[in-house]
C-alpha cells in the first residue's frame, strides 16, 4: 500500500496546529525561527504493509548567522521517560486524530523543552553538569566538550 498520501495527510494535519511553524519537507521537520535560533519538530514515519506509526522529537539549534553551532534534543516520549511515544495512522481520519494528539503532546512536553533550552546559558549548564539530563538532550557524550565550546561563545556573546 502507498503510504505516503497519509504520511502527507498527517504532516497536513499536524501544520494546521503549528502555523507559526514552517514545514520542510526534504529534512522532514517543522522549524521556528528565533533570534540566534531555530526550534525544530522533527517527524519520523516507521512504515508497515499497511498503516504507518509517526514519531516526533525536538530540538534547539543555536546559530552563528546561518551556522550551525549546537544542537540539541530529544523524542517526546523520553522527555517525560515513557519510552518511544508512536501515534499509529491506518487513515485519512486516523491521521487527522493522531496528528491532533501529537499537538497536544508537542504542546505538553515538547514546547516546554523548547522554552527551556532555548536559553543557551541554561543548555550549557546541564551539558556542563553532566549526568542523566545531558545525556537526554545531547546523548553523544564525545560531542560534549564541543557543544559546551560553542555555547560559550553564544552565553559570552549575550
């Protein structure tokens, strides 16, 4: 079965609760710019024969003009340590009603991760500090010392 006329129903569905958002579908996100940086929903299908499960996870990506300097993130359902969150879609109306409880999720566990390590002096913090929440948002431990480096340079900068 084709699946990607529900792939695109589900992104379809999911915009209409992220307007300020825009989609690009190449990298499959949803992206806000900020001053200094992007916040990015990332959308990611696990095909079967005939229906399809969505998954979404976030992300912080502080710039230097159109330089990447850092990013950092993680699924939803391991900000709230439930394991992978799936939302299964069979049909166009299984689309809409998975997209709209992945907004609501976005809404409960993803914005607020957004707000929170937006701040660059906060996300260098926890990077600095180590331990469980680094390794949430920033699970390659040898990137570390990098990622601190470059936020520096942002938290010294603002």
């Amino acid at each position: 079965m084709n699946l990607v006329p529900l792939h695109e129903r589900f992104v379809a569905a999911l915009h209409d609760h992220l307007p300020e958002w825009k989609f690009i579908a190449g990298k499959r996100h949803f992206r806000r710019n900020l001053l200094g940086k992007n916040f990015l929903v990332h959308v990611s299908f696990i095909n079967h024969d005939r229906d399809f499960d969505a998954t979404l996870d976030v992300s912080v990506e502080f710039l230097a003009g159109r330089q990447r300097l850092c990013i950092v993130g993680a699924s939803l359902g391991n900000i709230e340590a439930s394991g992978q969150v799936r939302y299964s879609i069979a049909s166009e109306q299984s689309a809409v009603s998975a997209a709209h409880q992945a907004a609501a999720h976005l809404k409960r566990v993803g914005f607020p991760f957004l707000e929170r390590y937006a701040s660059a002096n906060t996300t260098l913090a926890v990077l600095k500090a180590g331990g469980h929440e680094a390794q949430l948002i920033s699970p390659l431990l040898q990137l570390h010392a990098q990622q601190i480096e470059a936020l520096e340079s942002v938290a010294n900068a603002g």
